[in-house]
C-alpha cells in the first residue's frame, strides 16, 4: 500500500490529511498558519507536521507518494509562487522548498483548482470529467477542469473567474484594481455591497439592516419570503450568471459546483443562478446541471491529494 498528503494552506490555518492510494482518509488536522514575518515558518511548520505524522503512522517515506498543496495564489508548473497576501510570500519556489524540507515529491495548485479537483472527485462533481466549481467567500474562486485536468495556464491564473469582467460601467475599485469584476457582486462582501445600495434607495418593508446585513442575511430573509432580499439576490444571480455563461462556451462543463460559504445557504441558491443562466445561455449550453458542493473543508485535501494520484 502506498500513501500520500493532502495539504490546503490557508491565512489562518493549514488543513492536512493523509490518504491510502485507494482514497481513503486515514488522518486529519490542522495547524495554525504563521503568516508573520513574511509567511517564512509556514513551509518548514508544514514539513515538521508531516514527518510527525509520517513516523506515528510507522510509515517509511520510500510508501509516500508525495504531497500535494493547495496555496491561495496563482501557481506556476515549477510549483512557484509569485506573491500570495494571504500568506506574506513574494516570490516562494513552493514546490522545491517543500520537498528539501521533507525528502518527498510535491505537486502545488491553486487551492480553487485544487479544491474543485476534490469536488470532481468525491463531492459534487463525482463521476464528471469537465466541471467548473465556483468558491463563493469574501472572494469569488473557481476552477475550470476539462477532460479531467485542471486549466492553470501559462502564468498560473486560469481559473481566476472571480475577476471576469461582468460590469464595464463599475465605478468602484475591486481588489484586484480592476472594476465590474464578478467578486464585486457574487462573494460574500460583493452581496453584502448590493444590499447596502439597494437599501439606501428601497422604500419597501424589509427585515434587512443596512448598518449590519450580512450574505446571510440575505439569504435567510430570502427564505422567509423578504421581497427586497428576494431583489438582492435576483441581482447577484444575474451577474453570476453572466460569468458563467461566458464560462461555459469555452470550458463547456457538464455540471457547475457552487461552493464556499455563501453556498451554506443551500438549495434556495440555485434558483437564482439558473434562471437567468439558461435566458441567457448558447443553446448548446443551456442544460448544464447546477449543484451544491458537498465536501466543505475536505475540498482542498482532497483535491490536493488527487493531483499525486492521478501523477
């Protein structure tokens, strides 16, 4: 039998499993991530967790397959990094570091591609070789797979779908620079955005606070029938639909996946995507399924534990 790691870096903590060849989860946990001092005690503090591990489970690294990592930034082939602020790094040689550190192989990903790599494979995307998974958070992710492979691209960045242009007429700055980003109305904060202007101009009886609404908020009110949440929501849906059908004539997936915490509100989403979607959609286009991702904080261990299986 052999094993591998599955390792998803993230600001505040490092999540890790350790997979049988089959798939099969025989440990996880985590560790905090140290992003002080420009993120230096992140890799060596990695390392050290799975050497640990690898000696409590009486394994030899010559049954290691190696180790596959998720990390919060575009990611070259050669495992490098060029700046994540999540993490404190500017230029990482991630991949190379890692393995002097433990004396194993190790593949890097994006940790959305990574992430939707898992979801390919056990969550919801299970039996699909092309998919499109989309991380709804303070951001918006994703991670676009065709024949059963990630799209990473030339620099890293494919899969970057929360900075597809959605609004050419957007005053306000995103984070990235750029204005009308889809981030800017479908992630947490970019919902939280529209309902605080929709409530500056609403005149309609509504249980939303502008001081303090929150995507959950929205979304609750949206299940107790609140018609001005049920407008938010309306109006993030057609944006998240407009980025999507630009999506799907290139990738031409069988099934998008919505995940990350906005997509704990549950099925009363996908109404607000699919509609407008299939308006608007190629007709070739128009019958991709919508489903809820399923494996929550597993995601991104598993997928990164997928890329060394599948190397």
């Amino acid at each position: 039998m052999k094993y591998c790691y599955g390792v998803d870096i993230g600001g505040t903590t490092v999540k890790m499993g350790l997979f049988e060849e089959t798939g099969k989860i025989l440990d996880k946990w985590e560790i905090v991530t140290r992003i002080e001092d420009e993120g230096k005690a992140i890799l060596p503090d990695i390392a050290a967790s799975i050497l640990e591990k690898t000696q409590a489970h009486g394994l030899e690294k010559s049954e290691i397959l190696g180790i596959g990592a998720g990390v919060p930034a575009p990611v070259t082939a050669e495992g490098v990094v060029n700046g994540s602020a999540n993490l404190g790094w500017n230029y990482k040689e991630v991949k190379r570091e890692l393995e002097e550190l433990t004396g194993m192989d190790a593949l890097i990903g994006n940790d959305a591609n990574v992430a939707a790599l898992g979801e390919m494979w056990k969550g919801g995307g299970a039996g699909q070789k092309n998919l499109v998974m989309i991380t709804l958070g303070t951001g918006v992710g994703g991670g676009v797979i065709v024949n059963g492979k990630v799209i990473t691209g030339e620099h890293g960045a494919g899969g970057e779908v929360g900075h597809i242009c959605v609004n050419y007429d957007e005053t306000d700055v995103c984070g990235c620079g750029n204005r009308g980003c889809l981030e800017q109305y479908a992630s947490a904060t970019g919902i939280v955005r529209l309902a605080k202007k929709r409530l500056a101009v609403e005149t309609r009886d509504t249980v939303l606070k502008k001081e303090s609404v929150t995507a959950k908020d929205v979304f609750d009110a949206v299940k107790a029938g609140d018609a001005v949440a049920v407008s938010v929501a309306e109006e993030f849906g057609r944006y998240l639909a407009s980025g999507l059908i630009n999506l799907a004539v290139i990738a031409d997936p069988a099934v998008f996946v919505i995940g990350g915490g906005v997509s704990k509100a549950g099925e009363v989403l996908i109404p607000f995507i699919q509609k407008p979607y299939r308006e608007k959609a190629f007709f070739s286009n128009r019958e991709i399924e919508f489903k809820l991702a399923t494996l929550g904080n597993d995601a991104g261990i598993c997928g990164a534990a997928k890329m060394i299986l599948d190397a």
